[in-house]
C-alpha cells in the first residue's frame, strides 16, 4: 500500500468527523464518553473493528476518554488508505451512540 502525499491527506480527513486531524504522519481524534464502562464498550467495539480490517490503532484510554491514533507501521509509519478506512469505520461507530 502505497503512502499519501499532503493533499491526498488533507482531502481524505475533510470526509471524516471533524473531530479527526492529521499530524504528520499520524491521523488522530479524540473521543469523549460519560463514564469509564462506556469508554470501555467503545474500545471493544473499535478493537473488533479493527481485528476485521487487520489494521491496529494506537488507543490512549482514560475514564471518560479514548486517544485514537493511526499509521500504517507496515509501511513505515506513513498514512495511507487504510488509516482513513479505520477511521472511517470507528467514525460509524459513534454515529450509532
């Protein structure tokens, strides 16, 4: 797979939560919950997800908060396509709360 130059990178995070921002080569957002329990059931839920596409994120989890960070390490730590697919993905999840 191959990396996404700038543009590319720029266009493809406008098609996401607004929440979602791109910082070099790293494509993160941060979601907020009402109590651990619920952050909790979405970190399951973006982990199954994430075991289905083969694709793994960083997750930085709090109480009421969960750090989201992706990177293809495959292709040495670059973003590309499957990082906005993920993204895409956990974006569906939080629709359906």
């Amino acid at each position: 797979m191959s990396s996404l130059n700038k543009i590319e990178i720029r266009k493809l995070t406008k098609t996401l939560n607004t929440l979602w921002e791109s910082k070099g080569e790293i494509l993160k957002c941060e979601f907020k919950f009402q109590d651990y329990p619920t952050t909790i059931k979405f970190v399951n839920e973006v982990s199954e997800l994430a075991k289905t596409q083969n694709h793994h994120p960083t997750m930085i989890v709090g109480f009421d908060k969960v750090e989201i960070q992706l990177t293809t390490h495959d292709n040495g730590n670059k973003l590309t396509r499957k990082d906005f697919k993920l993204a895409k993905g956990i974006d569906e999840i939080t629709m359906k709360r």
